[in-house]
C-alpha cells in the first residue's frame, strides 16, 4: 500500500513539471506571438491551418451519423 502511494506521488510530480513546462513554452510562445506583426502573425497561423480539402473532408466526416454499436 505505501509502495502505491509512493509511485502515485512519484507520478504526480512528474505530471505537476510537465504542466508547468507546458504553461512556460505558451507563456513565451503567447509573448512571441505578441511580438510580431500582423503579416508576420498571420503568417505564422496560416502554416498551421489545415488545407481546405481536408477541413471539408472532415466536414462531411463530421455529418454523417454515428453508427450505433449492438450488444451481442
């Protein structure tokens, strides 16, 4: 038992400095962002966005309805 909690606290921890990287990289990323200018910001968005054919093929994805699981 004190085994367990050792290795969820061990697991904590580390999740805790993981967060807290994450937090940091999009504090410094949200301050870059602000750095630049409006054709530098919108450029830097652009080269993530999806193409327009896999943003419609996920439309469609998203529209048909779900197939329903039976029980055997």
């Amino acid at each position: 038992m004190l085994d367990e909690l050792k290795d969820i606290e061990r697991e904590l921890d580390r999740i805790k400095r993981r967060v807290r990287a994450m937090i940091n990289h999009l504090e410094k990323r949200h301050v870059r962002l602000n750095q630049l200018s409006d054709d530098e910001l919108l450029s830097e968005v652009g080269s993530r966005t999806l193409p327009a054919t896999d943003i419609a093929k996920l439309l469609a994805s998203a529209e048909k309805p779900a197939k329903k699981k039976t029980r055997s």
